[in-house]
C-alpha cells in the first residue's frame, strides 16, 4: 500500500538505524507512521510503502519498509520546505531570499548549478558548499536506497549502507557484498550471500570464499575456540559454500599472506586462527613467562606470624593446614592460581591474603570479570573490588569500533598484588588486556572453579593454565563444616566426581521433582515461581529471588519459550504498566532482564550519584525501570546502574526469568530451578549440571527426569574447545 503525504512531528528517531516514529500529514487526515528513514526532514513529502498495522498502546499506525522522497512543486512548498531546516545552511531567512529570486527552479538551481546561489545575499563559497554537500546527500540517499532495495536490501539495512559508505554504496555492494557482513552490524553472512547471489556473483568468487572462511572462523569463536584444525575449518567451509578443497586451500594461502588469519602448527595438527586470537595466545604465554621470572618483593616478616595476625583481625577464622599452604603459596610466588568448588574455602583465602597486604601496606586491588562476581567479593571481603574492565580503565573508540585499555604496558597498573575471582570467565582477549597491564614483580593470584564451564568468550584459559602446570596450582578439597550440612554443596561435590546426588526431602536446600514429560516440567515450575516455593520459603524479595536455569535456548524447556510463559506469571500484562514490543519479544516496566553482549560505548548514570560511565557486558542482569513505547525506549536499572535502551541497543537485551547455563556464569541465586530433560547431547554433560546446582544459595530444585540427571553426571566430555594456550605454555618449559 502507498501513502502519499508530509511528514510532521517526529516522535522518535534513531541516527544509527534510522527507525523512525513521525506523525504524516495526509489527505486523508494525519496519520502515525513507524520505519527507517536515512534523514527524515519535517515538512517534507513522502511516498511510503507499507500497510496499517496496530500498536497495542497507540493503536492504528502505518508501518512502511521503503519511501521516496517526492520534491515540493510550487514557490509556496519549496520554501517551505527550505525554510523547515532540512538543507544545512538554509534557514527561514535565506530560503525567503532564495524563492524570491529563482522560484519554482529554486531547487533546480541548488541541485543543477549551485554556484548561482552566490547572487543570494549572504551566501559565500562556504555556505555554498554545505547546501550543495547536503542537497547531493539527500538526492544520492532517494536514488542509492532504490538500488539498494533492488539487491533486496531492506530500508533499514540500506540506511547503515549509506551511513558507512556514502555515494559509493552501490559500487561496493557490487564489488563484494560480504565486506556489509564485517562493516554493517546486524548484516549476516547468509544475508550477503543472498545479495551476491541476485547480483549474479561467481559461487566460487575468492571474495566469497574468504567470507565464507571468517564467518566458519567466527561462528567457532562465538562457541568458544580460539582457533580451528585446518583440516576442520576446510571440511566446514566446503559445507557452507559448496566449493572445492583447492579452492578454499588457495584462499587460506593468500588470508595468510594478508594477516587477516594465521596459520600454525599445534602438536603436529595444522590450525587456523583469526589474526587477533593467535595475537591475543602469543601474547598471554609471554606475559605470564615474563611476570614469572620477574624479581619477587621481599616478604618483610615471617609468613606464619603474618597468618596468624590475619586469621586474628579475621575474628574467629582458623585456616586448615589446605588453606594455609595455598596463602603461603601466593605469597611467595609470582603468580598463583587457587582453585577449589564451593565450601572448600577460596573466599576465606583471599580475605586472609587481603589482611595480610593491608598489615604490610602493600596496595592491592580486587576484581572479577561481572559486577555481580566483583560486588559478592567486595560483600565478602569489606574492600573494593570492581569489574576486570574497571580495573584496566577501558575506554572505547567510535571513529574505530573497537576497546582499549588505559592501563597497558606503557601505562601498567599501580599495585603491589592483584587478585581476580571468578577467573574461569575470563577469556582470551580480556586475559590478554590484564597481563600486558600488570608490571614486573606484581604478586598476581587467580582464584576459581577450573571445574566450571569456561568463559563465555574465546578461549578456556583458566584450565589451560592448569594443565600446562606451568604456574603454581593450589587444588582445594575438604569441604568446611559449615558447608558440609548443605545438600547443594555435598551435592555439587558428588556431581562434580560423577557420583549421583543425595535426594533430599521437601525441608531440605536440594530436592528433585520427577515429572513425566515436557508439559508437566513447564507447569511444575510455573507453579513455584508462581508463589508456591514463595509461600513454602522465607524468600525476601520473592520471585526477584528465583532464577530458572536451563542448559539450552531451544524447545518448550529453552530459555525463549520459558521466558515467554514466565513473564505471564510473573509479570503479566496490566493497565498501569508500560510494555513495548522489540521483534518477537514484550517487554514490561518490572521484567527481569539481560545483556546479550558486550557494548564497550553504551552510557549509563549512576542512580545515587548520577555520574556517568561506559560499557556494560555480556550477562550483565537488571530490571526494567520504565517504558516510553512512544519514543520506543526503555531504561533498566543494573545494580546501581541506570542504562537507556533505544534502536539497535534493544536487540542486545532479552528477559531473563530463565537464562541458559552459560549465561549464567559469574552469579549467585537464593533459589536455583533446573529443568531436566533430553536436551541436545553436547549439553547433557556433567560440567554443566555442575556449574548450574552452584549457582544455587538457600535452594535447588531439579525438576523432570531423573534419568537424564543420571545420563549428564555419566557424561564427562570435556567442552568441545580448540585453544593453542595449554600448548604455548607447555613449550615455555
């Protein structure tokens, strides 16, 4: 359907993506309108493409997917539409000036032969410039936007194609579509191949090939590995594109030669890496091997007598003999890795080891990869600790795209000792940061669950450490009395040595609930979250308090179909609430929510002292505060965070009632729910039944199948990972 007619008020716009919500002046009477436009200008006509649909809060509005500009006819329209602002360097003043001399070829003159505009009062070879600049911008958009759309480029993406690329955004397309899939956000590799496919692209084209090379390369990175075997990468490859072993040989020979991927050979196997994570192992090995050799502080008294003093400022904290040979271990090496599961004493460990650097005034600094991990440090220990990213002061670089940190070698962090928690999240590249950031004769300790999964980034760092030995390792096993009455502890430890779970009864902190399929799973946890288990137990904040988590994002018992059906339990729809719909999800003013990725440039303010920030993180979790459907944002309270969620931003959030396992990292819930059913093989292992049940506090429960609770403490498979670290550091010794 076409919808001719002017645009007005503009309610809402986004300069990244161009989404746009307007009100549009008719013949018919105004109407609301929502879509992309490159640079909607008020009082300008439009011929939209679209149909009506409705918004549940605003009701009907015409929703398009394409428009032409249609330029004003008449001396009345085209000053008004000069004088509305829309050309830079024309206001209401010079379009009266401009009208008046040349009329209804006014816009002729200013697209044809803008040198003509000289005779106007007031415009010199400057202005000149901005008008004919802005003028070309706009015609090229109208004309570049229809070519696109032939290509089968949707407006929105054809906004970001003209923002990134300008008047040559049609030639490069041509040229080699898969360059949108690296320049373009959101502009998948299945996308571009479809473009190159309707521009009559060669199959077998080296742009196509070497696309096809990163996108396999990637999407194994977004799995967790740094690198891939050649002789996988190529069989994945020919996979994907349907193309020749040779030719895809041919392409890694010359990426090769580019840098843009590095080949190399890892216990006799050729592997493949992208460019950055080969740079990113290098340079991990390298900064360990120099941290390692570097001259050790003094220990300016006897280490006995120091731990004694600690356990006294401590108050009643007595070290096991485990304990105390893990802090003496830290104290008298370079670098230090204290791993243990829960109840076997990690967070004791760092308080002692904390006391003892305060007693010898040596500086140290405290941090974890979450906020939520670096906020239980700080609760546990009464000292600071911040976010890794925080410690190494990150800044981020628009005009690049890209992270850095303030703290490098050049500018290397300003302590004594540094201890990092929660060290098995930790990947590649924010491993990679840190090293190059910690000087010389820095005492550095690393404390976590290696047994855990690995990070949600690249790499498997913390274990590849571990099994190269190549740094000290204190392994912690007794369980504490204090934690040896906790059934989710216990339990935890059995998992972890492929022993199946004690079950407890209804007055215990773990408990299964054996259901007969899907259905019944999905209604017994509506049930607790619903406020059963809240009736049951002494929950502070009620279901705030429980989390569901579930190894996988597909099926009835996925994280997506959960949260749809929990949001309605939890949260359901009502007159005073706000709600918003983004894609295919709802979102309302009190929902549970979640960051999907990192976003090193989005602001965020302080909610006490509203000072400002950047840079909130992949898992990071928060509530939504309030909704403006009209301007089609909302702002989400992390902590004492407050972050604005608009345009592009909001496909980085989703609802977080339940949340997979991986995602989960890093956190502690008062109550734990896991369903429990024949989910994807390469899930249904120990590790991640493990690393769920510890997420627990005050409560677990397992609801389904008992069976394939059996079959994932029986599966031991190791996290299917390919990372050249373990090896680099073997070959350090």
């Amino acid at each position: 359907m076409i919808k001719e007619g002017k645009l007005g008020k503009i309610i809402f716009n986004n300069e990244e993506n161009g989404y746009t919500v307007a009100i549009f002046d008719t013949e018919d009477g105004a109407i609301r309108i929502a879509g992309s436009f490159n640079a909607p200008k008020i009082g300008a006509k439009y011929k939209l493409d679209g149909s009506f649909t409705i918004h549940r809060k605003y009701g009907e509005q015409f929703s398009f997917t394409s428009y032409e500009e249609v330029l004003p006819e008449g001396a009345d329209a085209i000053y008004e539409f000069l004088a509305a602002g829309n050309i830079r360097g024309v206001g209401p003043k010079t379009a009266e000036l401009i009208v008046d001399t040349f009329g209804e070829d006014s816009l002729v003159v200013i697209g044809e032969t803008p040198e003509m505009l000289l005779q106007i009062k007031g415009i010199g070879p400057n202005t000149l410039a901005k008008i004919s600049e802005s003028y070309a911008e706009t015609r090229e958009f109208a004309q570049i936007s229809l070519e696109l759309r032939e290509l089968g480029i949707e407006m929105s993406h054809a906004v970001k194609i003209f923002k990134m690329y300008g008047k040559e955004s049609v030639g490069i397309v041509k040229e080699n579509p898969y360059s949108l899939v690296e320049d373009v956000y959101g502009l998948t590799f299945q996308k571009a191949d479809m473009i190159a496919s309707k521009i009559g692209y060669d199959a077998d084209s080296e742009f196509r090939i070497e696309s096809g090379i990163k996108y396999v390369l990637r999407s194994w990175a977004a799995s967790g590995s740094t690198l891939m075997p050649e002789e996988l990468l190529i069989e994945k490859v020919i996979e994907l594109l349907d193309t020749q072993t040779e030719r895809v040989k041919d392409a890694l020979l010359q990426m090769a030669f580019s840098g843009s991927i590095q080949t190399d050979v890892i216990d006799e196997m050729p592997v493949v890496y992208l460019y950055g994570y080969y740079y990113a192992e290098q340079r991990v090995a390298a900064n360990l091997r120099r941290l390692m050799r570097a001259s050790m502080p003094i220990i300016p008294a006897n280490i006995d007598n120091l731990i004694n003093d600690a356990e006294a400022n401590l108050g009643e904290i007595a070290l096991s003999e485990e304990q105390r040979s893990a802090v003496k271990s830290a104290l008298l090496g370079n670098c230090t890795i204290i791993t243990g599961g829960p109840g076997t004493g990690k967070t004791t460990i760092i308080n002692t080891l904390v006391s003892i650097f305060k007693i010898m005034e040596m500086k140290v600094a405290l941090a974890a990869p979450t906020g939520r991990a670096a906020k239980r440090m700080e609760e546990a220990s009464g000292e600071p600790a911040m976010t890794v990213h925080r410690l190494l002061e990150y800044e981020y670089s628009p005009d690049e795209d890209e992270m850095y940190f303030g703290r490098n070698s050049e500018n290397p962090l300003d302590y004594q000792a540094i201890i990092i928690d929660e060290a098995s999240m930790i990947d590649i590249m924010l491993m990679d940061g840190l090293l190059e950031a910690i000087k010389d004769g820095t005492i550095f300790i690393m404390t976590g669950d290696a047994d855990q999964l690995p990070s949600v980034g690249a790499g498997n760092v913390l274990r590849d450490i571990i099994a190269s030995d190549y740094i000290y390792t204190a392994r912690l096993k007794a369980i504490f009395r204090q934690a040896q009455g906790s059934l989710i502890i216990s339990n935890a430890h059995q998992i972890n040595n492929g022993e199946y779970p004690e079950l407890g009864g209804a007055d215990s902190d773990f408990f299964v609930i054996q259901k007969a399929n899907e259905e019944e799973v999905l209604e017994e946890i509506k049930g607790m979250v619903g406020g059963r288990l809240e009736r049951y137990y002494d929950f502070v904040n009620g279901a705030e308090d429980i989390q569901v988590l579930t190894p996988t994002k597909r099926g009835v018992l996925g994280a997506p179909s959960l949260n749809s059906v929990l949001q309605e339990v939890i949260n359901p729809p009502q007159e005073s609430i706000a709600e918003m719909k983004v894609g295919a999800r709802t979102f309302r003013e009190g929902d549970k929510v979640m960051q999907l990725r990192n976003n090193y440039s989005a602001e965020w303010k302080d909610a006490e002292t509203f000072m400002t920030g950047e840079g909130i993180f992949n898992g990071d979790m928060g509530t939504v505060e309030s909704i403006n459907a009209e301007e089609h944002s909302m702002v989400v309270r992390s902590d004492d965070r407050l972050i604005t969620y608009e345009g592009e931003m909001l496909e980085e959030i989703d609802l977080a009632y339940a949340v997979t396992v991986h995602k989960s990292q890093g956190s502690e819930f008062p109550v734990v729910i896991i369903p429990m059913w024949q989910f994807p093989p390469m899930l249904m292992t120990r590790n991640l039944l493990y690393t769920a049940v510890t997420r627990g506090k005050k409560l677990v429960v397992i609801v389904g199948n008992p069976r394939y609770l059996q079959w994932m403490i029986d599966n031991n498979r190791a996290d299917g990972r390919y990372t050249g670290l373990k090896y680099r550091l073997e070959n350090s010794l």
